[in-house]
C-alpha cells in the first residue's frame, strides 16, 4: 500500500517537475483524479499547471501592475481569472466565507448570499491580484482588488465572511482584517445577525464533510 502509493506520488512529481502541468478531474463521487497522459474524454478535464511557475509569474516586478479578467466566481471567497496567458484559481486570502453545499448537500446559511456579493462586486471588473503563495488545492492565495477596493476586505465589512482562522501569511495585514471583523459583528451585519446560531464555516465543513 505504501509501495504503491509512493510510486503515484513520484508519478505525479516527475510530470509536474518534467512538464510543468498534469490533468485533473473530479468524478461523481468528488475524488479528485490526476494523470500525467492523455486524460479521459466522458470527463469534466483541467490542465493543472506548476503553481510554483504561476506565483512566480505573478509576483514578478514586472506584472505588479497587470490586470486580470475574472472567468468565474465558484462562491464568496473563490474565483477563477485569466490573464498573463494563464487562467488559474485564486483563493481569496485571509477570509472564510460561509459554504456552499457541494453536490446536493445543504448550503450554509449566507453563502448564496456571499457568492452574490462577490458577483457584485466583481460584475465586468478587471481585477489586480497579490498573491501570497499557493493553498494544498494549488490555487493562488491573493487579495483581490477592483475599483482601488480589496475585495477580501469588502467581504469582511459586508459581514459576509470571517477572518480565516488557519495559519495566514505572516506578511498580510491580519489586524486590518480583525478590526473590520469587529466592527461587522458589532453592527449585525450579513451572516453576524444570526447570534449564537452562528456557525463558522471551519466549524460547518466539519458537521457537513463533501460525500
């Protein structure tokens, strides 16, 4: 069992390493699947490329004033953009908005609301990014900005996401993040109103794990 499951992991570091991307799909069941060769056709398939190459790209001096187009926005804190010849992930960083049920499951309450929000926010926006690294699921830890707002910020006034309560960067400004936090709790805003019925999303992932 070990033996094998070295040997997938040395497969899929090799690819990345000697190609810089692999394939990846999720199947029915919400197994996450990866490959090196040609990718099934009946599947939903993405190009997963080195993420390390992306923050690299992205953090360059050159591209700090680069703009980006977003693609699509999965819920209130995850979106998807494109530009630099690269569409990619962006997990929005130092916040944790409420979830959204996955494959039928129930949604938190507040996270359509959140999604919508952030649809708002971003509706035909360009948008410039800095990125703090790279989560486990590859996608880009950044904070996002449109209209000289950070939109991470934003979610957190509209009481629409918490302060993520994981380990952050240590370089991103967490006490600005806290302060509007406090201030959201305090006037009720968004998701705050519900009182001690209020679950954090941390705390819903873990009653409601994805089937």
């Amino acid at each position: 069992m070990i033996k094998t499951f070295f040997c997938i992991f040395l497969v899929l570091f090799l690819s990345i390493f000697l190609y810089g991307n692999i394939y990846f799909w999720i199947d029915k069941t919400g197994t996450k699947h990866f490959t090196n060769v040609s990718p099934p056709k009946n599947e939903a398939v993405q190009e997963q490329k080195e993420s390390k190459a992306i923050f690299k790209k992205l953090s360059s001096k050159k591209n700090k004033d680069r703009v980006f187009n977003v693609v699509k926005i999965f819920d209130g804190d995850t979106i998807q953009v494109k530009g630099l010849d690269l569409i990619f992930k962006i997990r929005l960083v130092g916040i944790d908005c409420p979830e959204i049920g996955f494959n039928g499951q129930k949604d938190q309450p507040f996270s359509q609301k959140a999604k919508q929000y952030l649809i708002n926010l971003l509706d035909d926006k360009k948008v410039a990014i800095k990125t703090y690294g790279t989560d486990a699921y590859n996608r880009q830890l950044a904070e996002v900005f449109a209209d000289g707002k950070n939109i991470n910020l934003e979610m957190i006034k509209a009481g629409l996401a918490e302060v993520y309560t994981g380990r952050r960067p240590k370089n991103l400004d967490s006490q600005t993040y806290l302060k509007e936090e406090v201030r959201a709790r305090q006037a009720s805003k968004g998701m705050w109103r519900q009182g001690h019925f209020y679950k954090t999303p941390r705390q819903w992932r873990k009653e409601n794990p994805r089937e």
